[in-house]
C-alpha cells in the first residue's frame, strides 16, 4: 500500500510540472491572440473611422 502511495505522489508530482509548463505556454499563446485580436479590431475601427476625403488624401500621397 506504501509503494501505491509513493508512485501515486510521484506521478502527481511530475503531471502538475508538465502542465504548470504547458501553463505558461499556454498563456503565452492567449496573450498573443488577444493582442492581435484588438490590432486588428483597431485597425478595422480606424478605417471605418475614416473619413472619404482623408482616404482619397492618404491614397495621393
């Protein structure tokens, strides 16, 4: 019963390392998507935003 308890613990132990690993990951990735969700909903607001005549300026440019 002893030896069940310590392959238990040991198992627990390794499992809780890899996913506080894949964690950090993980909210890496979050983080990254999240930014480029909100460029991209900025960069939509910002051309819708835009006024004909500043378009037809920004084009000549």
């Amino acid at each position: 019963m002893n030896r069940v308890r310590e392959i238990f613990a040991v198992l627990t132990i390794r499992l809780w390392w890899h996913l506080k690993g894949y964690g950090t990951i993980l909210g890496m990735m979050l983080l990254l998507l999240a930014s480029m969700v909100f460029l991209y909903v900025n960069s939509l607001n910002r051309k819708l935003r835009q006024s004909p005549v500043e378009n037809r300026l920004s084009v000549s440019k």
